[in-house]
C-alpha cells in the first residue's frame, strides 16, 4: 500500500502485475459502451485511449484528491522512485529560465566518469532543445532515462569554456537512497533526514543508526520535513525501530478493506534513547504515520509546524498498457485513533491549496496556543498514551511549535532566485574561489564579503532587477545561508550542505535545547 505519491526525480506492496480491464462491471458497462459507440460512430476520428483517460481522471475528482490516473510514463517514474533505483546518468539538477542546471553529480555514477561537473548547463539532450514552455521536469526525466547500457548525448555549456562541449553517457543502474543525511549534531545526538519511504528505507536508517552509535550517539533528530511520505509497510517498520514489542503502530480500515493493526516487534533498534521528530506543512501520509505514533505513545517529541494531513492509504492497480491506478481503499489511524486527514469536501483545488493559504492566513508564524484555539475548537479530542490531550482531522500539531523564519525572504530576494542570479554567482565566480581545506573550517569562518554582494548587484542589475538598498539588506542573511549551504554542497557533498543549513536552523535549536 502507498502513502503519498511523488511523482518525478532522476534520481512493493503494490500489486504488481494485476490487471485490471477498464470499466467492464458496473450497470450494464455504460461507460465502456459509450466509449464504443464514440470510437465505431462519431462524426471525426476520435483517440480512444485519450478519451479513456479523461473519463477515469473524471471519475477520480469525485471520489478524493488522492486517488490517481498515473499514465505509463508516470507509472514507471513513480515505481523507481519509491523502490530506489532506476537506469538514468546520475545527476540531480534544477530547471532555470530554459536552461538544466546540473547541481550535482553521483561521485560513482555514469556522468561524473562522462567528466559531467556541478555548474555545466545543458542545453540539448539527444538533440532535443532544452528550452521552450513545453520542457517540464518530466519531459526531462523520460529523456535522461533509458535502457542500460544505451548512450545519451548531452550539449552542455560550461563556465571558461567559448564553445558548446559533447559529452556522451552511458545509461546505468542508478541507486539512491532515501536518507539524505545522517551526522553527529553534537558529540551525542544524531541527525538523520529521511526524504521518502521506499522500499529501502528501513535498512538505510538501520545502517546509518548502528553507525552513529558507534560514533557516540544517545539521542536522535529525526527529520521528516519535506518528507511527502512513500510505502505504508516502511513507515511501519521505521516507527518499529523506536518502539517496544505489541505497541500498536496505526490500523487502517475502510469500506471493503477490514480493520488491520500494525504493531511493533522485539527487533527494535532504538527503543530507549531521546527522540525529537521534526515535522512541517510538507511532511505526509506516511511520515505523519510516524510522527503520530510517536506522538500518541509519548516516545518522542514532535517539533515544528503542523503536517500537511493525509490520513488516507492508496493500493495501486495496474493495467496491461504499464499505466496504472492509485485507489484509495482505507483511511489510517493513529494509536490514539485519530484520523489525521484534513477534509476534502470543496474538492481538489481547496484541499491543495489549503497548505499555501496557511502561509497568507500567518498560521505559520503563529504561537501554537493561537493555532490550537483557531483550528481545533470543535475537533475531537483523543490523549496520548500518558494523558495529553491531541486533536484529529487536521494533520500532526507538534508538542513544540517554532514558527518559520520569514526574514529576509522578500520580493528582492525571490527577484534573484527567480532571475537566477544566485545560481549564476555560485557557478560562474563563486565555485572559483579556495574556500577552506576542510567542512568544519568552513563552516565556522566562510561568509560572502561585500564584495561578493557587489558581484550579486552587478548580476542582478544586468538582468534587469530594480535594486532596493533595504531590500537588499534584509535578504543579505538568506543570501548568504543560501550561497554558503550550496558551496558546502559543492566541495563537501550532502553532509556539508546540511551541517550549513542546521547550524542557523531554528527549529533544530530548539531540538538540541530539548535534549539537553
């Protein structure tokens, strides 16, 4: 069963392999027949399949903004995801005014012995223009995947060099795993982002725990921000690793699924230690799985801002074409018995956009008294495992709530984003500079100095932002995390990015104040 779908990246308990034939039951078949009759009888040809997709997506908005028409290509693209491998070039990029961005390269994979780097732009791919509204993530995710073994031709444009340079990759089996990081935050409590839950998940986090311990570790920050959620079966066995043998984990139950109980085993990895889980408006459906039986065993403290609120369970059914179907048949709940879904009954468009609206309506930089009186007045109300008191319907509310950090995140600053004036510093001057012979240097001295801020106005001026000295001056400190996070990632990989970003991180702070 699947919690969560994400859907693209270069980088199961479904039921493989069944197939389902479409729209034959129901009354007399209406809808297949339908479709026959506009396939042999209408005035113009007709594309069936197109036809058959649009009635299923129909279909779906009536039911929950969860089920999902997955087309092949979406299909595939969804299974490599969560089971961690796939045959692609081994890069991760970001797509900027038409132009791919390579931002990192798998040290071992195909493109770093192509002699790919961090900064190249690649322009074609296999002679197709990387440019044009109708290049999407996922158009180029199709292109740099394929058959292993088989070559892909990239065109890239690289800083210092006059002419366009060829590269030629060569396709391979690409792993990756769903724990970004794991680290020492102090000498020790332990750090581990976990980014999904996929197939191995499980054994990720173990290997990563068993290592840290012998590090030193005897608390733990587990983040799951930004954590969309994955595989049911590996938000269980993660929460197993903190919790004593026969406690109940979360049930599911729905109209033609009967109650299932998920309880954890005596093979726990770490059942004793201090545990804070950090959650945000992000984190869902199967992270909120583990956050919430966290939170209604009183095993850890949750921390952060209120969870995204899925509390539904989707099993995806496949059809002989590779497309496939993820219905939702069963709503989960947490120990306590809370459902954490948020409601769903002004159909799609709200229900999504309820989360950004949670930014305009300044739920999330709100006191956490504020929050309960305003959403919870008329929940229902369910106790943790000690007593406190929790609320349903609304995702996870953490034991501690730090409000996000708005400062300097301005029209000036998302105008350099945007614009891509940053990236463009960081790679064209930045990348060039020596900045310190190890992580730990440089993360205690490293800051752009004035003048870098002079090269970023430069920059900016050329690419026709209005320059706002006060503007300019409140975003300074996000600039300067930013380049500072980016060029850590650069020289030192995921550890050096993440020791940037946490060590100004507020809600890890107040994590480490806890376990103190």
């Amino acid at each position: 069963m699947i919690l969560g779908p994400k859907f693209q990246k270069e980088n199961s308990n479904s039921r493989n392999g069944t197939f389902i034939p479409f729209l034959t039951g129901g009354r007399d078949g209406k809808v297949e027949k339908v479709i026959s009759l506009i396939r042999d009888n209408y005035v113009d040809p007709v594309n069936v399949d197109s036809l058959q997709d649009l009635t299923i997506n129909e279909l779906l908005k009536n039911l929950d903004p969860h089920s999902a028409y997955l087309p092949p290509v979406d299909a595939r693209l969804f299974s490599e995801d969560l089971e961690g491998n796939y045959n692609g070039i081994g890069i991760e990029y970001h797509l900027l005014n038409d132009t791919l961005l390579v931002t990192g390269v798998n040290k071992n994979g195909p493109a770093a012995k192509a002699g790919l780097r961090e900064g190249d732009r690649v322009i074609q791919i296999d002679g197709n223009n990387i440019a044009g509204k109708d290049i999407t993530n996922k158009k180029i995710v199709e292109l740099i995947r394929g058959r292993r073994g088989t070559a892909v031709q990239l065109i890239i444009r690289r800083a210092g060099l006059k002419a366009y340079k060829t590269v030629s990759v060569i396709r391979d089996k690409i792993s990756v795993s769903s724990i970004d990081v794991a680290y020492l935050l102090t000498k020790d409590v332990g750090y581990v982002k976990i980014s999904r839950f996929g197939a191995h998940t499980d054994d990720d986090f173990i290997a990563e725990l068993e290592r840290l311990k012998k590090e030193g570790m005897k608390s733990l920050v587990l983040d799951l921000r930004e954590n969309g959620g994955g595989y049911l079966s590996a938000a269980t066995a993660l929460s197993d690793q903190f919790l004593g043998e026969k406690k109940l984990i979360v049930y599911t139950r729905g109209a033609h699924e009967p109650r299932t109980d998920y309880f954890a085993t005596p093979e726990g990895k770490f059942e004793k230690g201090k545990l804070v889980v950090l959650i945000n408006e992000n984190t869902a459906s199967a992270s909120e799985i583990v956050a919430g039986a966290i939170q209604d065993l009183d095993r850890g403290t949750i921390v952060g801002r209120r969870s995204f609120g899925k509390g539904l369970v989707q099993e995806q059914f496949n059809f002989g074409d590779g497309s496939a179907l993820n219905l939702t048949v069963a709503r989960y709940y947490t120990p306590s018995g809370r459902s954490i879904q948020r409601p769903y009954d002004e159909g799609p468009g709200p229900y999504f956009e309820e989360v950004w609206n949670r930014h305009k309506n300044g739920e999330l930089n709100s006191d956490r008294k504020h929050l309960m009186d305003s959403l919870y007045k008329k929940g229902r109300i369910y106790k943790t495992a000690s007593g406190r008191l929790m609320y349903g319907g609304g995702g996870i509310m953490p034991d501690v709530y730090v409000p996000i950090d708005t400062l300097g995140y301005n029209e000036m600053y998302f105008a350099l984003n945007a614009k891509g004036v940053l990236n463009d510093f960081l790679y064209n001057s930045l990348i060039k500079e020596h900045v310190a012979d190890s992580l730990d240097e440089f993360v205690k001295t490293f800051t752009l100095s004035r003048g870098h801020y002079q090269q970023i106005l430069a920059l900016a001026s050329a690419k026709g932002i209005k320059y706002n000295p006060g503007l300019f001056k409140v975003a300074e400190r996000h600039i300067n995390i930013d380049m500072k996070a980016m060029l850590a990632r650069y020289y030192f990989g995921e550890l050096g990015f993440y020791k940037v970003l946490n060590s100004t991180d507020n809600v890890v702070s107040r994590s480490l104040a806890l376990l103190k």
